[in-house]
C-alpha cells in the first residue's frame, strides 16, 4: 500500500544520528550472537557513518521525516547505498521505497553502477531492493551470516 509521503529533503543531524545508530543497533543484535563484545567495534562504524553523513563529502542522507537513506560513491567508483532505514510507526507504507527512488534518481546521473549489501534473511529490505530493480549478484558469509550483494545497472 503506497501513502502520500511528504517531500523528500536533506536530513538533519538528529535524524542522522538516531537512524544509522537505530538501524545498525538492531541490525547488529540481530545478527551477531556476539554483539556484546563486538559493541566498540559497532559502535565506530556507527560514527564513521554518521560522520560521513553529516559532512556530505561522500555520503548524501535524505529524510522524508519518516524515514532516511544514506547513499555516496564507494571506493571502487560506483553508486552505493549505505543505509536505509524506516521509523518503526512508518513501515509498510511506502516510505522505503520512496527514498530509495529518490536515491537512485540522484545516483544515476552519475554512475553506471549502483549496489547495496543487505542480510539475506532480511526479507522486508530484500524484497523492497527486488522491487526497485536490484539484482542479486554474489553471495558472502561474515560470521555465519549470509550476506547478498545486490546491484543495479543503470542502461
Ligand atoms: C527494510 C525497510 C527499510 C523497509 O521500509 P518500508 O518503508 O517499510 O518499505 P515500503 O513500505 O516502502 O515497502 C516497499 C516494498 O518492500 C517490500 N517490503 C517492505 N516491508 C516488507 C516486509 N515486512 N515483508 C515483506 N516485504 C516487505 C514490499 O515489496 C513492499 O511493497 P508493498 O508494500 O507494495 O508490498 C524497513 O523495514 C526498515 O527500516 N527495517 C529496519 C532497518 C533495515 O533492515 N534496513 C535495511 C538494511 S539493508
């Protein structure tokens, strides 16, 4: 079901810092059994990310106030999407996919190539993926955990 969403814009600091931190919080307690002890690490990819955010050098975060997208160029000179992330109370009602559509709008301008790594049994984040023309193209396991490497090429 696809609700009217309102605009998609820059994100704010707060909407930074409380999306990237919720997302990889649950992201890692869901997948690692030994988030306890790998909390420091998790915790300075979170302020990487929210750093390379907030400075907008090489990752761009917008906000429909509902949800937001984190998206840049990787090192290997390719569009790549970092994060995605809906507020809880938004879910299901055509946030994700609005960002998402933003996102590849801006980063088709500007590269052939677009991807993302996602959990495979995420299902809600692989399915939206799917739906925007994401392909699956190789397969990893980190830690016992099956990791897709999606992409997209732009024609
Ligand atoms: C994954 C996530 C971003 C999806 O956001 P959302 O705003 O709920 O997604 P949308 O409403 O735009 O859904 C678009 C499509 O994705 C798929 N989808 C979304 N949630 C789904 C779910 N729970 N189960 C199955 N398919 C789902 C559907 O195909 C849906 O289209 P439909 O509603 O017309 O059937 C959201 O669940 C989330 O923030 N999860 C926690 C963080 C996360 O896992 N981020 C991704 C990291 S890789």
């Amino acid at each position: 079901m696809n609700y009217e969403q309102p605009k998609v814009r820059k994100a704010t600091d707060k909407e930074i810092e409380e999306c990237i931190t919720d997302l990889h919080m649950y992201e890692h307690k869901v997948i690692f059994k030994d988030y306890k002890e790998r909390r420091v690490e998790i915790v300075k990819y979170i302020r990487t990310l929210i750093d390379a955010c907030k400075s907008g050098k090489y990752v761009t975060a917008l906000s429909n106030g509902r949800g937001l997208i984190a998206f840049g160029e990787n090192p290997k000179g390719q569009g790549h999407i970092y994060a995605l992330y809906t507020y809880p109370a938004f879910r299901r009602q055509g946030v994700g996919r609005q960002l998402i559509q933003a996102a590849i709008s801006k980063l088709k301008s500007k590269f052939k190539i677009l991807n993302l790594n996602a959990v495979k049994n995420n299902k809600a984040a692989v399915a939206l993926y799917t739906s925007v023309g994401f392909k699956s193209v190789k397969e990893a396991k980190y830690k016992n955990i099956s990791i897709v490497h999606m992409e997209r090429v732009e024609k």
